[in-house]
C-alpha cells in the first residue's frame, strides 16, 4: 500500500455555501459568494487521498472567515463572522445577534481549529495553508521591460508563493527546500517571505508544529489538474529531502 505524505492540507477559503443558521435572513448574491471564493482552489489541493490529513470548510468565507482569529472584543469576532462585504454591503436583512455569531462559532470555525491543532499531534509532520490568488504582486512590481499582456488573465511569474511567519518552529531549510522543489516543478523562482504574526491560520497554529503559507495563482498558465500533480510531486520530492 502507497505511503501517504505526513503532510496536513487545509484549504479554508474555496466553500460557497451559506451557513444554514442563515439561511432565512442571507440576502448574499451568488456572484458574491463566488467572488468570495478562491478559484479552483478545490480542484488544485484536491490531495486528500495523497496525504495524511486534509481539511477544508465549505462555508463561505463571506459568512464565517476561518482565516481570522477569534478572540473576545466585538471587532474579532466581527472579522470571522462578518456582517457586510469588504465594500460595505449589507449581507443580511437585519444585523446578526451576538447569540447567533458565537453559536456559527461554535459550530463552524472552533471545530476547524480544534482539527487542524489535534492533527499536529499526530504522524503529521508539516501543514499546508493553502490558497489560491487572482495574482501575487501588482503590476507596479513588475520591469519596465516586462512582457506582461495586461489582456491575459494572469500576471507575470512567480506563480507561487511560499510563506512562514517570525516565531515559527517551521526550520528556514525547510522552507527553502521546498521552494527548491517548487521551482524544480513549475520552472519558476519561487519567493519566499517570513511575515510578521498575525491572526491567520498560519499564525495560530505555528508553533503547533511547522505551517507554510502555499499561495498558486488561479489563472490559466496551466491546468488545475495539471497544477495539483506539480504540487503533489513538489511534495514527494521535499519529503525525501528532509527524510520525513
């Protein structure tokens, strides 16, 4: 029987559904929620049956944020369960009831946590933070000589990102290595960033065990299928590196 990668995979930003506690006072369109989505991200990390543990939410994050922590003032807990879109519209007929958000919390976000903490403790060895983006960078950052085809759906390289965060007890060689790996796959240099703690996922449960941020690019340089297999080869190659 194949050996599953000790790798934990979380993808908490695709989900397009509407919490059912909501349901009766959502006046969300579905063009929100799918701008809401991360693009394909479903498809791209589709590799539960490649690794040890998988995780994803399939709320949207317009309603519940899993990317955010909830601590005790109302402005935490309005940034995991949101009341109106980053431009300000209104995603409900009246506000939600402090009652309500600590019981969507209760059921939605703490058990998302409580999954990726209790898998640290397990045969898992690194976790995966993944996303899929419009684009990494702005055209700004690009050369003046650049090629760049403002028409097409993408931007120029790099179509992926790596990140860890300062306090982190991810080891640098580890993140190096798999940029390595990354490169050697999508044939492009691969930037890596350490970012300050934060309230993200990354941060919340990176002193657990090793987290990197995985960021791919959503448009159309290649195929979702394409792209998993090049992850998931990426994976491989960087498990036999470090010997995990």
């Amino acid at each position: 029987m194949k050996r599953k990668l000790p790798v934990l995979i979380s993808v908490s930003s695709a989900g397009k559904r509407v919490p059912r506690e909501l349901d009766e006072i959502s006046i969300a369109t579905s063009e929100q929620i799918i701008e809401y989505a991360d693009t394909g991200a479903f498809e791209i990390f589709a590799l539960k049956s490649e690794v040890v543990r998988q995780v994803t939410s399939l709320i949207s994050k317009l309603f519940i944020d899993m990317n955010e922590c909830s601590d005790f003032t109302d402005e935490d807990l309005n940034n995991v369960v949101l009341n109106c879109t980053e431009s300000g519209e209104s995603l409900y007929k009246k506000k939600i009831a402090r009652e309500m958000i600590q019981t969507l919390l209760d059921r939605y976000y703490y058990p998302y946590h409580e999954k990726l903490y209790s898998y640290s403790l397990s045969e898992v060895v690194l976790g995966l933070d993944c996303y899929s983006v419009e684009q990494i960078g702005t055209n700004s950052e690009l050369e003046p000589d650049s090629d760049y085809n403002s028409d097409y759906d993408v931007v120029s390289q790099p179509w992926i990102r790596l990140t860890t965060v300062k306090g982190s007890v991810c080891p640098d060689y580890w993140v190096e290595l798999l940029a390595e790996c990354f490169e050697d796959q999508f044939k492009s240099e691969i930037p890596v960033e350490k970012a300050d703690e934060d309230s993200s996922i990354l941060s919340q449960h990176s002193k657990e065990m090793a987290w990197i941020k995985l960021e791919v690019v959503s448009g159309f340089f290649m195929t979702n299928k394409e792209k998993k297999l090049k992850i998931l080869n990426a994976l491989r190659q960087w498990i036999n590196k470090v010997g995990a």
